[in-house]
C-alpha cells in the first residue's frame, strides 16, 4: 500500500466562525476524506465535525497584543517540527515557514496604508514583519489568493513571480438552499417583519455596517426613493451593528418605512433570509472575497456589489449582478436596483446567480488547491533529483 502523503495545516482557530475558518475547515476536511493523505491541523481552538484529522494544540501569548501573531507563529512551528516531518505546509495564516499560503487577506501594511489610513501601531508592524518573513524567508513557494483583487494588491506589495501566485475562490454548499421551501421562507421571514408578499426585498448581510457600504447602499436608496416615490421597495439589514446610527440615517433619507433591522442571525438560520429576498447588495469599502455574495448567489438572488469586493470576479454584468465602480454614485445605484426590481430581469438574473453559485462549488476548489499541490511536489522533485 502507498504510503500517505502527510499534510500540515495551520490557522488559529478551525471551523469555528466564518470567513477564513470556515474556508480553512470546508476545503481540509474534504482533502483528509482522500485515502492518499495524513491531515494534521495546527490551531489554537478547533471544531472537528469529521473525526479524520490530527489535531495539535498551538498557544498563544495574547497580551501583550503585539506578541499574539508573533507567538502563533512561533509555535506553530516548533509543533510542526516536533510532530513532522511533512510532505507539505500549507498555512492559512501568517506564520514563519510554509510551503503554501492562502491569503485570505491583503497584505497588512497595504490594509493600515489603503484601507484603515492610520499609523502603523507595533501590533500591526509585529504582524506586517511575520508576514514578511513568510514571504520573503519562509520557503513559501505558491501563494493562493481568494480573488483577482486580492493577487493583483499581493503583486503590487511584493515583488515576486507571478506565475507564484494562483486565484482559488471559496466554494458554496448549495444543498442547505435546496432542502428549504422558498415559499415557506418568504412567507415566515416576511411575515416575521411586516414584509408583504409581493413587496420587493433586497437583503444587506454583514456584521460590520461600516466596512460593507451600508451608508452607500442608504443613499443610494434614498435617491431611488426621491427618483420614484411610487417605487415599492424594502430593505432588511441582517447583521450586528450601529444600528442607532443607520436607523436615523434611513429616517434622514426618506427610508424610514423602507429600512428594517433583524439583528444577528445564527449562520444555520442565514439561508432561509436569502430565500426570503429579491436581491442582494453590498457596497463594502473593501472585501477580499464576499462570501456572502456566493451564499446570496446559492439562493437565486442577482446581486449588487461595489468594485472594492473580490467576489467581483464571478459576477457577470447584466447577467447575475451588477458591480458599481463608484459606491458613492448615488444615480448609479439607484438606476442598478431599480433595474434589478423589475420582476422579469430579476427572475432571469436569479436564474444565472443560482447558476453561477452551481459552478463554484467546494469540490471544484478542492480540485484547484490539489493541483498546486501537485505542481509543487512535482517541482520538489525535480530539486532533489
């Protein structure tokens, strides 16, 4: 029999929350139900659903803060160095030494610089020279990025081979989607919130307002609203926020009777609000990927993204979304959604989003990461030969 390739993962905390986690957990657990591999998962906290993975507890020094991605990486590599060797580290964070590193960010002193526009304070200069020693010290020889946008600020950041640097995007599970009722998802949520049946619905999921544009899709709204009084519409806002805060700044617009809030929802409980809606928007100041984009997509909803949202990469203009260069462009909002209200265009858009969300599934990003896998013992090889 063949002898296992064993494989290292590393991030701190597995399949607990979304984002990272939930990619990092998705994508391992469907390469260690592949007999020709040993998975062994380096974490600070963990979820093992499966069973089928090694796991291997890794501390962290969490104050003072500066030391918190110093410390994880340190560690992590004398765990790795105690239970190895391996075939392959492939690390989901930052750490010192690995062979694969999937970027789930951006670069971070491009994020303080482009995106936070704030000085550079010793946590984030610890973490910024992590990085730069994976990158430039660690032996890391591929480099996955979540979206176009994520590899083209990586490149601009650091200099080296693009041919180094592969675009994976996330996977979507479309089957939570397709054991629901649609009807009885719209009926339930809708009624839940005072929503009439027949009421257009677009939905904003996020747990961080600021960053996903939700003052942007307002304002679009309100000129929406000022373009067509007689337009029906309403929002519902899913997520955890300043709610205070966007409630005034609906009432300000003319959107009061528009703009509901639901407050956080458990993650389980998130598909039957995307069976509940129309369409989807988010106007993020900048986002890596966008799950919630793909989750939207699974439920047939056409989206509206901003340019700054890597999920851009799968939207097709016209077709299953559309994406706004300018988030501040009040017309051009309004003139999208207002396009996207009509019921015909919706549903066919629908229709291309649910085919989008079909195409990206997690065994097609599996395939993706095992063949630069491949590339990259092929290339060991031909080293040592």
């Amino acid at each position: 029999m063949e002898e296992k390739q064993r494989i290292a993962v590393v991030i701190p905390k597995y399949g607990l929350v979304g984002g990272a986690e939930g990619f990092a957990a998705e994508l391992t657990e469907r390469i260690a139900a592949d007999p020709r591999f040993e998975v062994h998962v380096f974490a600070n906290r963990w979820a093992d659903p499966s069973g089928r993975i090694i796991f291997h507890p890794v501390p962290i020094v969490r104050f003072p803060k500066f030391l918190t991605t110093t410390s994880f990486a340190w560690f992590a590599g004398r765990e790795i160095a105690a239970a190895g060797p391996f075939d392959l580290i492939h690390t989901h964070d930052r750490i010192f030494r690995a062979d694969v590193y999937t970027m789930h960010g951006i670069p971070h002193r491009w994020w303080i610089r482009e995106v936070r526009r704030k000085r550079m304070s010793l946590f984030d200069r610890a973490l910024a020279r992590v990085e730069d020693r994976l990158v430039s010290e660690g032996g890391c020889q591929r480099f996955l990025a979540v979206s176009e946008l994520t590899r083209k600020i990586f490149l601009e950041e650091y200099p080296i081979d693009p041919a180094r640097v592969t675009v994976v995007h996330p996977g979507i599970d479309t089957s939570p989607y397709a054991k629901l009722d649609r009807e009885r998802c719209r009926q339930e949520i809708r009624g839940r919130f005072g929503i009439g049946p027949d009421e257009p619905l677009i939905l904003f999921v996020s747990m961080n307002f600021a960053i996903k544009g939700l003052d942007h899709l307002l304002r679009g709204l309100g000129r929406l609203r000022r373009r067509n009084p007689e337009g029906q519409f309403r929002l519902l806002v899913v997520g955890r926020g300043d709610e205070k805060r966007y409630r005034g700044m609906a009432r300000d617009l003319g959107l009061g009777d528009a703009v509901l809030f639901a407050g956080a929802v458990a993650r389980e409980k998130l598909p039957e609000f995307y069976l509940a809606g129309d369409l989807y928007a988010m106007l993020s100041r900048f986002d890596t990927f966008g799950m919630v984009v793909l989750e939207a997509m699974a439920a047939g909803l056409p989206v509206l993204i901003s340019s700054s949202v890597g999920a851009k990469d799968i939207v097709r203009e016209g077709e299953n979304g559309f994406v706004v260069d300018d988030p501040a462009d009040t017309d051009v909002i309004a003139e999208r959604i207002e396009t996207m209200l009509h019921g015909d265009v919706r549903e066919r858009m629908g229709r291309e989003a649910l085919k989008t969300a079909g195409e990206n599934s997690w065994d097609r990003t599996v395939a993706r990461v095992l063949t630069v896998y491949e590339e990259f013992w092929a290339d060991q090889r031909l080293m040592n030969s």
